[in-house]
C-alpha cells in the first residue's frame, strides 16, 4: 500500500510507518505485529534448546555429584545434540526443496527454450571491466554466472573459426567410465584449437583471446590461473535445420565439472569461458535452469560462469548446469574455454580422465 493510500477511518494516532523495500506498513494502536523471519526462527529454535539442557546442568549442582569441568563438558554435549539434530532436520529440508526446484526447472526446459520472446534475464548487479560491460547474474560462493558484452572481436571469431574448419567433427560428451562418446544429449560440431603461446608477443589472434579469457578468470577467482596444460580453446557450431527437425542440434542440461557439492578433485574444470560467434535466428539460448538465469545471446559477448567455492574449495550445487538449447534456424558458432586448476606442463589436463584421475593413478590401481 503506498503512503497515499493509506487511510485513519478509526481517528486513533497510528505509529510510524515501517518501511521495507517500496512497502509501507501502517500499525495502528491496538495492533500487535509478530514479524518472524529465518532469523528468528532459528533465535526461537536455540532458546527451546537451552532451558533443557540448563535444567539438566542445574540439577547436577544440585546433587553435587559431579565437579564443575564434568558438568560444563555435560551442558556442552547436551547443546551440541540438539544443534545436530536441528542441523539435520534443517539439511532434510532443504534437500527436499532443491529436489522440488529442480524437478520444475526440469519441467520448464522445454517450455522455456520453445520461447523467443524471453529475453536475456535481468542482471543483480552491473559493473566495468576493462571497458566491458560486465552484468551479474549468479554471484554466490560455488556459483557464479556473468555475461560480458564485446568479450571477443570479429576478428578473432574468424581467426578461431579458419583454424577449426579442417579439424571439425562429432561433438562428444563424458561417457561416465572416464572416456568420451558421442551421445543423443549434444548434437555440434567441435574442434580442438591450439594455442600458439611463442606467436602472442607478434599480435596473435587466438593466442591474444585465450589471454583475455585467463585475465578474466583471474579477475573473478583468487587462483593465479596460468595457461600452462590447459584445455585447447574448443570451437563448437550449431546447424538449424528448420521446425521440424526432430533432432535438432543442441546440448542437454549438463555441468562442465562436478556440480555434486562436493570436494574439488584437483586437475579438473572449475570455471567455463563461452563465446558467442555467430548468432541463429532461431533458437540457441543458453539456459541455466536451476539459477532462473535465462542468455539471449548476442553477437560477440559471452557468459563467464565458476563452480567452485575458493575458500572451501567445494563444488557447485547444480545452480551452474546448463544447457544450449535447440537451433533451430540459423548457425550457432561459439568459442568454450574450459578451465582447470591443478594442471601444469607436468600435470596437463590430458593426463586426467572424465572422472578427474589421472591415467597414471588408475593404472597403477589396476
């Protein structure tokens, strides 16, 4: 209710307006307000904790049976039951609500790809970097998701896109045993570009982008990311084949790494690099379906997004997966640089399987 509209129809002084975001709450005397937030529901849950185990602590001073180091040791093990067991009726909790978030957006992926009338979602925050647009969409510990505008230039879109066309094949994904195979999941041609790292003080294309791109990593997480045994820049490409293909090209909802909220296995991607070429006429949205964070795509932008948390060094928890979502008109041309931590020039990322062990490891468990 705005200010304007509020009305006094009793005659009674009414208190202060409490203002909360663009609302305006009227208390009128008489009224009693009971605010209850997640805060204070958990201030509530620890003093229903606390009278129990005092009571308990008291009665032992009481008896006298027990010294004063025993009876504190007793109220601490009394309090810290009752925090593991709120603990996990909390964790159930939110279990079940990520289950039932994810089993919408599951239900939306289709509904909301088929859409070309929804535009690229609203930004939380907006911010330069080295004279590019920067918009935030995600920014939490394991997950963050941005959208760079004129990341990549014509130029090097070209550069990249001549050195892959001799080398273009079958896109394939994690086949779950540590290999790779071609799956119904992501229909794209792909190509592997090498860097020429000794070619980037002479001006080279490709080598000046893959530059920008560990910049920009670096810019977002405090790892000091080098080139050094890194993934090939990846040059992927989406064909329309019109409405009624019935197999478009695409690719299924999927995370670059883990996505378990578990432990960073070392070696393995942690954050994704990805450009937009060539935009379809149809279709070729980048979709984030448990974030609600839906990319228009626009030509030479790109979408930066982290999986892991760097203090804690866990995973993310699913807000990262994605999807390319079907092409249906048009070609989608875009350049991936998948980013690893834990790999060097001893340590490459071709030394680690799909799994995130090295080869060398899992032959000597054989």
């Amino acid at each position: 209710m705005k200010a304007a509209d509020a009305s006094n129809s009793t005659g009674s002084t009414p208190k202060p307006m409490k203002w909360c975001s663009d609302q305006v709450v009227l208390v009128k005397e008489g009224i009693v307000v009971d605010h209850t937030d997640s805060r204070k529901i958990a201030q509530q849950s620890a003093s229903d904790l606390l009278p129990d185990c005092k009571e308990s602590a008291r009665k032992q001073l009481l008896n006298g049976g027990e010294n004063a180091e025993d009876i504190l040791d007793n109220l601490a093990d009394c309090v810290k039951l009752g925090i593991v067991k709120q603990i996990e009726s909390a964790n159930e909790e939110i279990a079940f609500q990520a289950r039932v978030r994810k089993n919408m957006a599951g239900l939306l992926e289709n509904y909301t790809c088929a859409d070309e009338g929804l535009n690229t979602t609203e930004p939380r925050d907006e911010y330069e970097w080295e004279g590019r647009e920067v918009k935030v969409m995600i920014d939490r510990p394991a997950s963050k998701i941005h959208l760079v505008e004129n990341f990549i230039t014509e130029e090097e879109c070209m550069a990249v896109e001549e050195a892959a066309e001799p080398l273009l094949d079958d896109a394939t994904v994690a086949d779950g045993r540590g290999g790779y195979h071609l799956s119904d999941s992501r229909k794209a041609k792909q190509a592997g570009i090498k860097v020429h790292w000794e070619k980037e003080a002479d001006g080279d294309l490709i080598a000046a982008l893959s530059r920008r791109v560990y910049n920009y990593v670096n810019h977002v997480l405090p790892f000091n990311i080098q080139h050094n045994g890194q993934q090939d820049l990846m040059s992927i490409q989406y064909f329309g084949r019109g409405p009624d293909d019935e197999q478009p090209d695409r690719f299924k909802p999927h995370c670059d790494g883990d996505c378990n909220g578990l432990d960073f296995k070392p070696g393995n991607r942690m954050a994704t690099m990805v450009m937009y070429c060539k935009i379809p006429e149809v279709g070729g949205a980048t979709n984030f379906r448990n974030s609600g964070v839906h990319v228009k795509p626009t030509k030479y932008a790109a979408v930066f997004f982290g999986y892991i948390d760097p203090v804690t060094m866990k995973m993310d928890d699913g807000f990262t997966e994605h999807s390319g979502c079907p092409v249906i008109e048009g070609e989608k041309k875009i350049v991936t640089q998948w980013v690893r931590l834990g790999v060097d020039d001893e340590n490459p990322w071709n030394s680690f399987n799909t799994l995130g062990v090295k080869y060398s490891d899992a032959e000597n468990q054989l």
